[in-house]
C-alpha cells in the first residue's frame, strides 16, 4: 500500500475532494474543466491502486467511504501545510497588505467592527475576513486553522493557544425598567432565581459563566419554549417584561443608556472576565495578522463599549 501511495498526485486527491463536495462526476468534472469520462477513469484508477473504493453510489449522489474520507484528510492536511509555507513565504517577504481572518464571538459582535475600523484607518491595504459565531464555533475555527485569530472571552484548554489580554468584560443580570427588582440594591442569588431567566444556548460562553454564577441555585426558566441563542432575541425579551438575564455589559450598553433595560445589583455582579485575542500557538501569522494582533493589544482596550455598574434607580426607587 506504502509503494502504490507514492504515486498519488495532488490532482487525484483534488478530484476526490471536488466528486465529494459537488456529489456527481458531472459537475466535478465540469469544475475541473475535464470530460466526466476523463474524470471517471481518473477514480477508477485510483480505486484500483490503493484497492479500495472511494465513494458509494446513492440515490442522493456519490458520498465518500471511509476511504475517500480518509482521501479527505489527507487533501486538508496537504492545503494546510501549502498555506503554512504559503504565510511563511509573505512574513519573509514583509509587505503591509494581505488579508486577516478575525473568529469574533457572538458577544463581542457589538465592538469588533470598531476595533476592526481603527485597525483599517492605518492599513488601508488590509482585507479583512469577519467569522461571526458562538463560543463552540470560533474555537472550531481556531483549531482547524479557518481564521488567524480570534476574539473570545476565556482562552482553550485543549490545544496549545497564545493569548493576549485586550481588556475588561463585564457579566450583569438586566431587567426591564419597569422589573419589581429594578432600584433595588443588595439583591441576592436566590432573590433573582425566583424570576423566569432568559438564557444562551449550550456552547457559549456567557451560558457557561451564567451555569457557573447560579451552580446550587434552582432558577426558573423563561416560558419561551427554546434557548434563545441570540444577545438580540435575549435583549428584546427582557425589555418586553418576558424575564431577566444574565448577560455581557457590552451587549447592552446602548440599551442601559437610554434607559430602556436596567442593571441590577446582585450579589457577585458584576462577574469580572477579560476579552482576549487568541490563536493557535503554532499559526504563523502574516505580516498583516501580526499587526492586527499587535493592534488588539495595544488598542483593543480603548473601543469596548462603556457602561454604568451602579444599576440605575427605577420605579421603586424613585418612588
């Protein structure tokens, strides 16, 4: 098997991966700008040599085996490496263009397009590739090399990262103006508990510092029948009286300042996290994402949004 996989091309392994993500010979051959013929016999020829086969014929399409899968890694793998040597090739080269890819979580959507814009203002030439997605997403696409960098709360654990602070990032439970709670100080755990909680979907990170704030503390859900797995879905919520949350400072501090959500002050609050830029350790960075990473630490601070950590007072206060 060793002999007959040295004769193995790149050209085949792109043809499986081209057959794999289109599901026919047809419109892999056309992408491939061969006939489906050429291309048919190409498979076939592979098939023979490493004696197995590569795809199943089905009713919906050709789908890898475990073979052609294993056909699959190798060609990632390969383009991992092409696009290593290609980075390393541009940071010896140097140069002030190139193109970043930013991983953002869903929270910090609310301020990376201005840290984004500072960056942009001293390097025109930059593109910039944003990847909005939750906690579980992002480190997806940390640990298969799909962005440069990240911009996340808490850093991995389970493979080797570098991390540079950026700044503060605050946890607060929020209530619509008119809540019972709101003016209220000295609020305890099991004060809050009692009213229904509006929460993120398992895989974010605010949904784990919240599990982690209430751990021992029966809480009542929010009868809204799902997670809500959007800040937005969770801010209007709470300002249609539906419930309180838990949720980061900089999703809501617009909201804070015109009044039209409240903080409230309960034991513990605010939960002090940090924001950090984060990559995989053995990323080589371009000469473009250095600078942008050396920007997130230096800069990144000034452009997180501000906001009151005394709840303001509302009706019962004022009262």
């Amino acid at each position: 098997m060793q002999d007959r996989m040295r004769n193995l091309s790149l050209k085949q392994l792109h043809a499986v991966a081209a057959i794999a993500r289109l599901g026919t010979m047809t419109r892999a051959a056309k992408e491939l700008n061969v006939t489906p013929a050429a291309l048919t016999a190409r498979i076939k020829a592979l098939e023979d040599e490493v004696g197995l086969l590569l795809f199943d014929r089905t009713n919906a399409g050709l789908k890898p085996t475990d073979a052609g899968r294993e056909m699959l890694w190798a060609t990632d793998s390969i383009n991992t490496v092409l696009e290593t040597c290609s980075e390393r090739l541009k940071a010896l080269r140097g140069g002030s263009g190139g193109r970043v890819a930013i991983g953002v979580v869903s929270t910090a959507k609310y301020f990376a397009p201005q840290i984004i814009g500072g960056f942009a203002h001293g390097h025109p030439a930059v593109e910039i590739d944003l990847v909005v997605g939750n906690r579980g997403a992002t480190l997806e696409a940390i640990r298969d090399y799909k962005v440069d960098l990240a911009v996340m709360g808490r850093p991995p654990r389970d493979f080797p990262i570098a991390a540079e602070s950026i700044g503060p990032h605050p946890l607060v439970v929020i209530a619509a103006p008119g809540h019972r709670f709101a003016g209220r100080t000295g609020l305890t755990r099991a004060e809050v508990a009692e009213e229904p909680f509006l929460v993120r979907e398992y895989g974010s990170g605010t949904r784990t510092v919240f599990e982690e704030y209430m751990a021992g503390v029966m809480f009542k859900r929010a009868r809204l029948g799902i997670d809500s797995g959007s800040n937005e879905t969770i801010k209007q919520a709470v300002m249609a009286g539906l419930g309180i949350a838990l949720i980061s400072g900089h999703t809501v501090a617009a909201e804070v300042a015109s009044r039209r959500i409240v903080l409230l002050d309960v034991e513990g609050l605010p939960i002090r996290r940090e924001w950090f830029a984060v990559r995989r350790a053995d990323k080589v960075l371009s000469p473009a994402a250095q600078a942008f990473w050396e920007y997130l630490a230096r800069e990144g601070a000034a452009w997180l949004p501000t906001l009151p950590l005394r709840p303001a007072p509302g009706r019962e206060a004022a009262a």
